[in-house]
C-alpha cells in the first residue's frame, strides 16, 4: 500500500505537536549540559506531545464514527452531550484554578486534561447507550 493511501491530513497534527514539543524542550534547556542529553530529552519530549495530540484526536475520530456507525446524526444532542461536557469540565478548571497561583501552562494542561476525561466519560456512557438501543432497534 502507497503512502499517499494511508496518509491522513490529521497526521500533520502529529507532526507538528513533535515540533512543538521538542522545540519546547530546546528553548527550555538553555545552552549548558551535555548536548546529547540534552537532543534526547528534545526528541522524548516531542514523541510525548506528539503522543498526547494522537490519543486526543484519535479518540474524537473513533467517537465519531463509532456513534455514526451506530445510526446517529451528527447533529443529534446526544452526539454533542460529551463536547459540551468536556468543555464546562474544562471551563471549570481553567476559571477556578487561578485561584491557586498556578502557572499559565499548568492551568492550560489542567483544563484540557480535565476536559478531556470528562469527554472520554461521557463518550462511554453514550456510546454504550447508543449500541444498546442500537441492539433492541435490531431486535425488534
């Protein structure tokens, strides 16, 4: 199989969280230390970043389909519950944990990761809702 086959345009999403992580690292580590520890620690923390962003989008893409297959519209608010459960989860966060003194980047990755299992929480409860009554509907 070519690649242009199995390339998707979300890949350079992948990418560039690679870039931006490991750039992240180099800007981080300043100009002391061992430069091989320190391209090491540049490329583990890309792979990271670059990690987290496949999770995230991936687990969208899969709900997505998943809930289509399944016969539900995209429109449809049981197909959106989880959006917006994951992001007043995430609002949340971001508005109530300033309090706490914490850094911009801390409160930013509290938020989505917040959001983001909140997301994965609800997407549970509606997909298996969703096959259950998918199954009575064949059954019948």
């Amino acid at each position: 199989m070519a690649l242009p086959e199995r390339f998707e345009p979300w890949y350079l999403l992948v990418v560039a969280a690679f870039l931006v992580g490991s750039g992240a690292s180099l800007l981080g580590s300043g100009t002391g230390g061992f430069v091989l520890v320190i391209g090491l620690t540049a490329v583990l923390s890309g792979l990271l970043w670059a990690f987290a962003v496949y999770v995230f989008v991936g687990t969208f893409r899969n709900y997505v389909t998943s809930y289509a297959d399944s016969g539900g519209s995209l429109w449809n608010p049981r197909f959106l519950a989880p959006f917006v459960v994951g992001a007043l989860a995430g609002g949340v966060v971001y508005v109530t944990r300033p309090i706490e003194g914490k850094p911009t980047t801390e409160l930013v990755v509290g938020a989505l990761s917040a959001g983001f299992w909140a997301f994965v929480i609800a997407m549970i409860v509606v997909l298996t809702a969703s096959y259950v009554i998918a199954g009575y509907r064949e059954a019948q």
